[in-house]
C-alpha cells in the first residue's frame, strides 16, 4: 500500500456529515476532523459552501482558519498567530506538528534536530525523536532518525493539501524540475556515448594485440620446430655406419685356397709328381 493512501478514506464519514451542517454544527464538525486519528487531509472538506460560510461568521470565522491550518500551514502559523484560532486540544497540536515536519521536509530531505526543536516547540531531543517516531508508524512520512549526527533522513513523505495560489509556483518548479532532468540525461547521453566510443577502440585494438602476439608465437613455434628438424638430422648423420670396400672377388677366392691349403698338408703333397 501506498504511503498514506488511506487518509481519504478517513475523511471520509466527516465528508457526508458536512453535507447537512452549518453554523455551530460545522464549527463542532471541523473540530471533530481535527481531532481525529488518521485524518490528515482537508480540501474535499474546505470546498463544501456551508464550511466556507464559516468565514462570514465572526462566532465561527476561526474555525474556518483552523481548518485551512491543518490543511496546508504549519505549527509556526499556529505559534505566530494563536489569536486566529480556536484552542488546540493535545491531539490537534500533536497533529499539528506532525503536519509541520512534513512541510519541511517537502524543502529539505535533512531535518537538524536542532531546527525541529525551535520551530515545533519542542522541551527536548527525546520528546521530538517520539513525535518523529509516532509520524513514522502513522505512515505520515519514511525516513530514520540519525542520533550522531542529530537529524531527520527523510525517504518519503504524504503530500499535504495545496494552498490556493500556490499552484503556479509548483508548476514552475517542476518545469525547472523538468529542464534540469532533461539537462542531466543530455549529459548523461554525451558521456555514454564516449564511453561506448572508447570501449568500442579498446576492443579493436585487443583484437589486433591478440592477432598480431599469436602471430609473433606462432612464428617462434616454427622457428623452433626447424631448428629441433635441422638437430635430428645433424644428430642421424653423426650416427650413421660406415660403407667398408670388399676385396675383388679372385683375390678372395685366390687367399681363401691357399689358406686352404696351408691348413691342409694332405692336399699339398698329394698334388707333388
């Protein structure tokens, strides 16, 4: 569920009342609203004629105020100007101030303690931090409370009720918003661009560093493989037999029957007249 999506539904009951009242009863009907758990906007109210009526009202013209206070003005107006409207009870101050820490911080994500004490009235660190904390379980706002540093971190806040004549400097500044978004992705464009740019001529020239080092390795390879060729055959060279000349074919028969005949003296003297 969205961060406080049901206080709509809240007002509601105090909508179909004010369809029906006026004078004192839509005076006692504002206060009700006030006053009530959970209730934190109040324009659908604010439009009903019978409630603006109040205005005209010097009895119940303060609680046309009160009502416009809780809608879209702060505790400081409340402070500053306590003649303007009716007594607050503990449950309107308390709602009051709540209301307040979620104007300040639709101006500022970080809330010094030191400047929600001062503007909320606050007696000490400790009561703030539970105020704060009360705000954060009634889903009024999200954030943490940083106690090194004394502040509000503020994540989200509700949105409050817009007051009348406020509309333009809200359009304008989320146009400005809007042109400064459109300045940043422009610039966020130009830069992604020359990173991919960059990226881009670091991959050719890993690619040609790659070719170029295979190249270079494949050539000593080759260069080695010849040089290992050319030692194998220098090596089968050296080991070779040698070729040895036979004696001709008459001379060996002549020397192998002498030597024959030396080794046999029967034959020699057999063949004597």
């Amino acid at each position: 569920m969205d961060l406080g999506s049901n206080f709509a539904a809240k007002l509601e009951p105090f909508l179909l009342i004010a369809k029906s009242v006026k004078g004192a009863a839509a005076a006692k009907l504002i206060q009700d609203a006030t006053s009530a758990p959970g209730v934190f906007v109040f324009s659908e109210l604010l439009e009903f004629p019978n409630i603006q009526e109040l205005g005209n009202n010097e009895q119940f013209a303060k609680h046309l105020s009160l009502l416009q206070l809780f809608a879209y003005k702060t505790y400081q107006d409340f402070s500053q100007h306590k003649d303007g409207f009716p007594q607050l009870n503990q449950a309107q101050i308390t709602k009051l101030k709540h209301l307040s820490i979620v104007t300040l911080a639709s101006a500022r994500r970080i809330l010094p303690y030191g400047e929600l004490l001062k503007v909320l009235e606050m007696p000490n660190v400790r009561e703030l931090e539970d105020l704060i904390i009360d705000a954060i379980y009634l889903d009024i706002l999200r954030g943490k409370l940083d106690q090194k540093e004394g502040q509000l971190e503020v994540e989200y806040t509700m949105g409050r009720d817009l007051e009348p004549g406020k509309l333009e400097s809200i359009l304008s500044a989320l146009q400005d918003w809007s042109s400064t978004t459109a300045s940043v992705l422009a610039t966020l464009d130009v830069k992604i661009n020359d990173i991919t740019k960059e990226t881009t001529w670091r991959k050719a020239r890993q690619v040609e560093y790659d070719s170029h080092l295979q190249a270079q390795l494949k050539e000593i390879v080759d260069k080695k493989e010849r040089q290992n060729a050319s030692r194998r055959a220098q090596v089968d060279r050296d080991h070779a037999p040698m070729d040895i000349d036979e004696p001709p074919l008459e001379l060996a028969k002549g020397k192998n029957r002498k030597a024959t005949q030396e080794n046999n003296p029967k034959l020699r003297k057999r063949n004597k007249f």
